[in-house]
C-alpha cells in the first residue's frame, strides 16, 4: 500500500508540474509569440523561396481538361 501511495503522490506531481507549465505558457501567450517571432517567419522564408511554374504561361486549352468525370 506504501508504494501506491508513493506512485500516486509522484503522479500527482508530475501532473501539478505540466498544469503549471501549461497556465505559464498560455498565461503569458507564449505559443502565439512562438507562431509570430519565430514559425511565421520560418515559413515565409521557405515558401515564397519555392520554385512556381508561372500560371500566366498555361495553354487555355490544358485549363478547360481540368474535370472531365461530370
């Protein structure tokens, strides 16, 4: 019985622990500053790097194919 009882109260801890990390971090909105410092601009220096085929150049005959099962 001990042992549960030892085995419950860390449990409890570890939860009490990730309760506090998660009020600090939504406390202090620390995951949309993530999303706006450093994701945003991640991902803005990847895709506007991509290579794009330009759509101006497209025969308007391969744009009309685009469905043919109705």
């Amino acid at each position: 019985m001990k042992i549960l009882g030892k085995f419950i109260f860390k449990l409890i801890k570890i939860a009490v622990f990730i309760y506090g990390l998660l009020f600090v971090v939504f406390y202090y909105d620390l995951d949309g500053k993530f999303m706006y410092y450093i994701w945003e601009p991640l991902m803005i220096k990847r895709f506007d790097n991509m290579k794009r085929p330009d759509t101006t150049l497209t025969p308007y005959g391969m744009r009309d194919n685009v469905s043919e099962d109705f």
